[in-house]
C-alpha cells in the first residue's frame, strides 16, 4: 500500500519550484508541449513530432500555429 499524504503535504509537493523551469521575461513556470505537425517534403500526410517549451511569451503563438 502507499503512504497516506495529508493535503498539506500535496500542496507542499505541488508548490515547491524545485526542478522546475521559469522564464527570464515573464517569470512563469515554462511547460513543455508535443506538437504534431505535417512533414512538409511528402506529398501524403505524416506526422512530425516536436516538443516546444512553452510559456506566456509565447503561449498565443503556439496555439495559433505561428511557431
């Protein structure tokens, strides 16, 4: 069985910055996405796999397709 953890201890655990990655210009925590994009030289379509880092900065450009 796992160790019981009381809320306090979850909430310690989800709010501690340790190993987590921030952004010099907007100071949020950077996310990393998969992006799945079409490999532009086929003439079908088949997935190209990407892992972008995402934060406020450049959050709208992502999901807009622009990066």
């Amino acid at each position: 069985m796992g160790k019981v953890r009381s809320f306090a201890a979850k909430l310690a655990h989800a709010t501690s910055q340790e190993g987590k990655d921030f952004c010099p210009k907007c100071n949020t925590e950077i996310r990393i996405a998969k992006l799945i994009r079409r490999k532009s030289n086929s003439t079908k379509w088949s997935p190209k796999y990407e892992f972008v880092k995402i934060c406020k900065c450049n959050e709208k450009d992502v999901m807009a397709g622009k990066i």
